[in-house]
C-alpha cells in the first residue's frame, strides 16, 4: 500500500492541531453573564399550598389535610385562570391526592365500623345475650 493510501485512511496523517472547544459562555472576556431580564411567570402561591396540604394529608392530617388539598386546589385554579400564573399542575394533583387520600380515609373508617360491629355481633351472641 502507498503512503497515499495510508494517509487517506488516517493513519498516517499527522495530527490536525485542534483547539480547546469551548462553551458559547465562556468564548470572550467581553461577554458578561448577566441574570434574565423576565423569568418567567412566577408560582401560585396557593397551589404551592394546595400541594403542601395534600402531602400532609397522605401522611399527617388525614382527613384535614385532605379536604384542605381539595378547597385550596379549587381555588388556586380559578385564580391560575384570571392571573395566567403558573401552578396549574401543582394544584391539579393536589385535587387528586386530596380526593385520593379522603376516598381511602372514608372506606377505610367503613371497613374499621363493620369490623366492630361484627365482632360485638359474635361477642353477643357467644354470650347468649
């Protein structure tokens, strides 16, 4: 094979200088970082709330917490609506927790109730009452 040849498949090539890349950022000493002139629309305060409420409605507050996540999530919807703020997720999935954890809590009570009233039904009639 020739030295062409060797040197069309790259190896005999000398290395090519290549020159640190660098990031768009930091290309010149001219340009300056600077902070964003608009970030963006900013956070619903009660959906952030809502949210809260309904993760310590899983865990905490069980009922309160729960029905708190719904009535602030409702809420922060309809003022997401008027004020185009962002959030609308936050408060969706605190509806959803909210409704979520207060289903359980409430077949939970039902359940725990026949559980008791079953057991005095056995009780009394083991008793002869």
């Amino acid at each position: 094979m020739s030295a062409t040849a060797w040197q069309q498949q790259g190896w005999g090539a000398p290395p090519v200088p290549q020159q640190p890349m660098q990031h768009p950022m930091h290309q010149g000493a001219q340009q300056a970082w600077a902070s964003p002139t608009h970030p963006g629309p900013k956070t619903n305060l009660l959906a952030m709330l809502a949210i809260g409420a309904a993760a310590a409605g899983t865990t905490v507050l069980l009922g309160l917490g729960s029905i708190a996540a719904i009535v602030l999530g409702c809420i922060a919807l309809s003022q997401l609506r008027r004020t185009g703020e962002d959030g609308r997720l936050l408060a969706i999935w605190a509806i959803v927790l909210g409704a979520i954890t207060l289903v359980g809590l409430i077949a939970a009570t039902i359940a725990g109730i026949a559980m008791i009233v079953t057991v005095v039904e056995q009780a009394q009639s083991i008793a002869g009452f």
